[in-house]
C-alpha cells in the first residue's frame, strides 16, 4: 500500500476519534461491523445493532426490550465515519469505501491497534439482541398464532437474522466470559415465550434463517419444539455448539446433559460428533472421544458411521485422531449399506494400531479400498496401502477395472505415477484398456499419464502394447 494512502487513512481514523464521545463511539462501531461482520449489514441491520447496549450486568435473568428511539439515522452512519464508509444502492448496505482501506484495517486489526476484542463485543451484541423481549408472547397450543407472531418478528426485529445465524462464529474467535454465560443461558436457561428469538436461535445451524422463515419446514421444526419437548431443544444446543467449534459452550452442555451426547437433533437428524466432523471443528471432536459414554458406531441413512465418512473422503488428520484418542471404541471391519467396510486399512496398518484387517476386502461389486482411494486421488492414503505387503494391486473390480485404470480414467497422474512405480503392476495384461481409459478421461495431466505408460511399457518390453500406444496416439503428441 502507498505511504501516503496509509497515512490518508490514519489521518482519517485519528479525526474519527477526535469527534465528540457520540459521534466517536457510532463511528468506530459502524467501521467494526463493516470490517469484520461475517457479512455486510443493511442499513436497518446495522441501526438496529448499533441501538444495542451491552455491559457487565447483562445475565440470562434480563428483561430487557429494544429501544426504538436509540436507532441513529441513516445519514449520520455515513457522515460520521468521514467517508471511509459507503451505501450500497442497490443492496442498501454499508460497505467499506475500497479495498485498501479493508487491507489497513486488516493489517491494523492483526497488529492489535485496531477493534482488539471486536468478535466478543459482537457475539455479546448478537446474543443480548436476541434477549429482547416482545410484547406479543408466543401461544403453545396455538400454533396458527404462532406461526402469525414469529412472521411478524422477523420483519419487526431485522437484525434476528444476522445474530441467530453468526453470533456463534463471533464467539469461536473471541468468548468472553460474559458471552459465555448468555450463550449457554439460551439452552440451558427459562424458555421465555415472548422472548424474541425463542425457539429461533435453536435452529441457526440448520440453515440460514432467511431461507428457513420462508418454508414450511421451520414452522414445523418451532411447532415440535413449542409441543413442550425439552429433550429437542437441549440436543439442538449441543448441535448449535458443535455446529460453531464452540468448545467451552459444549463442555458446558456435556457436562449438564451427559445423556444427551448421542442423540441426534430433528432437523438435521445427526449426532453432536457428526455435526463437529461436518464442520471440521477439531476442538469438539476431541471433546467428544475423551467421553466415555460415546458411541462411535451410529450410522447415518448410507449406513456410515464418522469414521467411515472421514476414511471415505480422506480426512487423514481426523482418521488418525480417531485412532489416537478412541480405537476401543471403533469398529474397523464394519460396512455401509454397500458393503464397504473404511477406506482406511493403510492408515491403520501405518499407526500400527490394528491388525487382522483385510486390504483386500471387496464390496459388492468388486471394489477394494485401494480402488475407492484411487479413484478419489487420495494420494496420502494410497501411499499408505502400498506399503501392505499383502495388498494385491492389480484386483479388478466387477466390470474387470483396476486400481490403476480408474486412477488413470479420472486421470490422477500421481496415483497413477505411485502406481506405475510398483514392480508387480500388470501392465501387459491391462495397457490396452488403461490407454483407452486415459485417453477418454479428462484433465491436463492426460498427457503426463501417457508418458509414463509409456516408459513402464517401454522399460517391461511390451511390443503389443507400444503398437497400440502409436495407435491411439500421433507420434508428435509421444515426443519427449
């Protein structure tokens, strides 16, 4: 960044500051939510967090109602800020006035200089906004009414959407105690039926709000959890916990609902441990396996169990936490409704943790776990199962198709590569078809592939095969 547009922009947030405490105060706080909101807010959305005030008497016992006659005007959030913000006309949000302001802001926020504790002081805004109580107080044998009230409290209270759906990735980068005690107090404190976001803030990890409110779905979900089923909400909790990778909110709801930590959530129907997997939180994942009472064997509606899911797609870090923290509890040999036992035999050979596992293992139709892991381009993972000195690579499936000529026909030249550099690849017996194989697949590194072939059959003496290599292939195209 030029020195002199560094200097423009201090020049600019010194002159901020000098403003009146008023004027200071909105300032700061609009250029905050610009710069680190998790996406830009509405004219309406940022008068109504700006209206928000937190201190260190807020508790889950407050009764507090949102005061309307604090919103600052639509002019004074850009006046104030002495043009380093802007409107967005077609969006009607506030935005950053250009990307290098962004990129100052970034450098002086990393430098400590800048917003130091904003995500605290924004998940603490996101949660007390979503305290507020209403005047119209949901009906729970009434649930025509109260469809009727919650429509109108999402139009009435605009920032419900933002805080319900992000307070939470504020919090995973900055807890608070303060924020800790009100996020927790959501689930685990008095259901307050005119509270605003009641039964709302539960449902946060499913889908964006502003897509729910217009389905039917979430008028069903808030009818089952208002049928008084208290069991409902509190797994949505440890759900709304693992969903964001917020560990100490989710040690504090294992810890008050033990007998909770298996049971799936009803609108996703998955676990806390698949919801943590899903969303890569490691934090909550090693939560979860120090519990003694974790059931690492539920399946979902394919028969796959989390191990299975992070075998299938190579999730290597989260296969070897597995094997680290929880191998008693596992179930190596199992199989989805194909079949399929996890795509993870070379991982377990190389911890050295396991034995009796077979690597050879067919599902139904024909697949061994080298296959599946080829095919995907798990290069790490097939590394590992050629090290078996029992693994046979050159099993074919079903269909007749090897390891090496599904790695060749999605083209993986560095499975291929891995493969081509074992010395008991039968490639006389299946050149012809990894050529045509290759041939029809599509990626850049066809030609690549090509080449190696052609060196292992050139190095095995395959005449018949170098023939058909010429064949398929002009002779400029095979030039070195």
């Amino acid at each position: 960044m030029p020195v002199g547009l560094e200097s423009a922009f201090e020049i600019t947030i010194n002159r901020i500051r000098s403003q009146n405490s008023q004027r200071a105060e909105q300032a700061m706080n609009v250029l905050m939510w610009t710069f680190q909101g998790e996406r830009n807010l509405t004219i309406s959305e940022l008068q109504h967090a700006l209206s928000v005030t937190i201190t260190e008497d807020d508790t889950p016992e407050m009764e507090e109602e949102l005061d309307w006659d604090s919103f600052p005007t639509e002019k004074s959030l850009v006046d104030w800020c002495l043009g380093l913000v802007i409107i967005d006309e077609e969006t009607s949000t506030v935005r950053l006035v250009h990307k290098s302001f962004h990129d100052y802001l970034t450098r002086r926020h990393k430098q400590g200089s800048l917003f130091p504790n904003c995500h605290g002081t924004m998940a603490h805004i996101c949660l007390k906004y979503m305290y507020f109580l209403d005047d119209n107080q949901l009906d729970p044998s009434n649930a025509e009414s109260t469809a009727g009230i919650l429509k109108s409290r999402w139009e009435k209270y605009c920032f419900l959407d933002y805080a319900v759906d992000n307070w939470g990735h504020h919090a995973r980068q900055q807890t608070t105690p303060k924020v800790l005690l009100l996020g927790t107090g959501l689930f685990l404190g008095t259901t307050k039926l005119n509270r605003i976001s009641v039964y709302l803030h539960a449902l946060g990890h499913v889908e964006p709000l502003s897509v729910l409110r217009s389905s039917h779905y979430l008028c069903e979900r808030i009818a089952h959890c208002i049928k008084g089923n208290p069991e409902l909400y509190s797994c949505l909790g440890l759900s709304h916990a693992a969903y964001f990778g917020l560990d100490q909110f989710f040690l504090i709801m294992i810890e008050r609902l033990p007998h909770y930590l298996n049971r799936t959530d009803s609108p996703r129907d998955i676990t806390p441990l698949r919801m943590a997997y899903l969303e890569g939180h490691e934090g909550i994942l090693r939560i979860l396996l120090n519990q003694k009472n974790i059931n690492l064997r539920i399946r979902d509606e394919r028969g796959d169990t989390v191990f299975h899911m992070a075998a299938r797609y190579g999730r290597v870090s989260l296969v070897r936490l597995f094997l680290e923290m929880n191998p008693a509890n596992l179930d190596f040999n199992s199989t989805d409704l194909a079949n399929r036992t996890p795509l993870i035999t070379a991982i377990v050979t190389a911890t050295r943790r396991l034995r009796g596992v077979d690597v050879n293992f067919r599902d139904e139709y024909g697949w061994t776990p080298l296959m599946g892991v080829a095919r995907r381009g798990h290069k790490a993972i097939v590394r590992l199962l050629l090290e078996r000195e029992d693994i046979d690579i050159n099993l074919g499936d079903k269909y007749g198709c090897t390891p090496l000529m599904r790695a060749a026909s999605i083209v993986h030249e560095a499975i291929v590569r891995l493969l081509l550099d074992r010395e008991d690849i039968d490639v006389k017996e299946d050149g012809p078809n990894v050529l045509r194989g290759v041939l029809k697949g599509e990626g850049e590194d066809t030609e690549a592939i090509v080449k190696l072939l052609r060196t292992k059959l050139e190095s095995e003496g395959v005449r018949e095969n170098l023939i058909l290599l010429s064949e398929l292939i002009p002779e400029s195209d095979m030039s070195e």
